[in-house]
C-alpha cells in the first residue's frame, strides 16, 4: 500500500511542518535554496525527514512568487521604519532625558 504524503499544513494562513510545532514550511525551504544549506544539515537542524524537507521545497516552489514578494514586503517595512544608529542615540537620549525630569 502507498503512503500519500501530507507533510505540509496550512493553519491561519501558515504552512507549517506537519507535527513539527508550528515550523515554517518556508523557513525550512529558504534554509536550503537561500542560505546553502544542504538538504541532510536542514534535516538535522529540524529532526525532519528528507521527504519533509523535500515537501516544504515542493511548497517554496509552487509559491514561491507570492512567498518572495511578502518577503520583499516585510523587508521594505523593516527598512522603512529602522532607525539609524544617530535616530537611536537620539532616541536613547530622549528617554534619558525624560526620565531625569521625571524624578
């Protein structure tokens, strides 16, 4: 008898590791194909199985347009709204500031 492999769960929008806690399908995938990792390290990094590790490729790949422009997105929001080490000394100093007029 086959096994029909279901490695890959979406919950609230999320493909998650199936039994795996909540694990990104994503993140797991983008350990290999952006950060080099090989396949047997991901697996070892997450107690996953090489098909688990295939599977969440699998998913990477077939949405990897989608995954990539949210990527972006989150990227560019983290960008805009990071400060400068000058934006933080002067934030820093702020608080500082306020706190001393406080007391």
């Amino acid at each position: 008898m086959y096994k029909i492999p279901n490695h890959i769960i979406i919950t609230n929008g999320k493909a998650t590791i199936a039994g795996h806690g909540g694990i990104k399908a994503e993140l797991v995938a983008r350990m290999v194909v952006d950060d080099g990792y090989t396949i047997e390290q991901t697996m070892e990094n997450y107690n996953l199985s090489r098909a688990q590790v295939l599977s969440a490729m699998a998913f990477y790949y077939e949405n990897q347009q989608i995954l990539d422009e949210a990527r972006q997105q989150a990227l560019a929001e983290i960008k805009a709204n990071a400060m400068n080490l000058e934006k933080f000394k002067a934030h820093l100093a702020q608080k500082k500031q306020k706190a001393t007029t406080e007391e």
